[in-house]
C-alpha cells in the first residue's frame, strides 16, 4: 500500500467540485485536512485503501457535501468525520469496511447524515465518539458485526430518527447519551 492519499486537500481549498474519480489502494483514499470548505464531492469511489475511504479531518473542513459515493472494504473507517462542522452527507454507499461504516469524532459538530445505506461493516454502521453532534435519519443500516450505531459521545448527542436497522449483532444502539434522541416508526426493526 502507498503511504499517502490519493487525492489530497489542505489549506485554502474552497468551493470544489471533486467528481467521479477512484482512489484506492492508498493510505486513504481522500483526506481532506484545514481549511477544506464548501466543496462538493459526488460519484467518487474510495476503496480498498489501508486507513479511511473518505477523511474530513480538522479545524475549517466544513459546510462541505458528500453525495453519491460508494466507499468500501477499506481497513479502517468508510467514512470519518474528525472536528470538521456541519457538513452534508447524504445518498452514499458504504460497506464491507474493517472497522465503523462512519466515524464521527473530535467534536464534529452538526453534521447531517442522511439517505445512506451502511451494510456489513466489521465494527458499527456509525460510532459517534468524544463530543460529536449531528442528525442521522432516513439510512438504511444493517448486518454490521457490532451496533448500528455505537455512542461513545459524551457531547450533546445526535438526533437519530426514521432510520431502519436490522440485523446489527449487538443491536440497534448503545449508550444513548441524555441529549440523544431516537424515534420514529422505522427506526428500530430487528436484531435478528
């Protein structure tokens, strides 16, 4: 495996459009790093890489959309959103990753993930750790080794609603924080 990204951002990159390449077999396999703001990133795939698909990492990597990707079987996170704010993520693809589907963590706050399909991930469909905040509603996560989804946050939680879950072994969620709330019809179907 190669020991840096494919595609790479960092410092002042602004108002983007990164759309339909391929990375994989790289550390990871898009890493954006400070000052990565108000891009769009569409139809990418990002798999097989040794570390995260897809990596939004650091102070000013926000308000950005990620939309239409496919991202898997890569040795780490699908997806990890790390300190980067109130980004939109939304109709992606995500499976077979050997560690969470997503990963939001370090105060990654207010990011909307919706509209995704989370499948087989060797840890959880989504962990939410640290202080991480945001909205998950209407994804469709299922068959992850762990949870569905996994709070280890001890922010103010994620509004997590009209979501279906099935077949997560360890179940639905964990550790709901206070500030968490889950409901909705759909949003918890089955563990079997």
């Amino acid at each position: 495996h190669a020991t840096s990204s494919a595609i790479y951002f960092a410092n002042t990159n602004k108002l983007n459009i990164i759309a339909s390449n391929s990375a994989f077999w790289c550390r990871r396999g898009f890493n954006c790093a400070q000052y990565f703001r108000s891009n769009t990133l569409v139809h990418n795939n990002f798999y097989s890489n040794n570390r995260m698909g897809l990596r939004l990492n650091g102070d000013n990597t926000d308000e950005n959309t990620v939309a239409s990707n496919f991202l898997w079987e890569n040795t780490w996170h699908g997806l990890d959103i790390n300190n980067s704010d109130q980004n939109q993520v939304f109709r992606n693809l995500i499976w077979g990753n050997q560690i969470n589907g997503i990963n939001l963590s370090n105060d990654a706050v207010d990011n909307l993930i919706i509209k995704k399909t989370i499948v087989k991930n060797s840890a959880s469909g989504v962990c939410v750790n640290n202080t991480a905040s945001g909205q998950i509603f209407n994804n469709i996560v299922l068959s992850n080794s762990a949870y569905g989804i996994n709070y280890r946050s001890t922010g103010p939680g994620v509004s997590n609603h009209h979501n279906i879950w099935y077949g997560n072994t360890s179940g639905t969620t964990n550790n709901a924080t206070s500030g968490s709330l889950i409901w909705g019809q759909s949003n918890q179907i089955s563990n079997a």
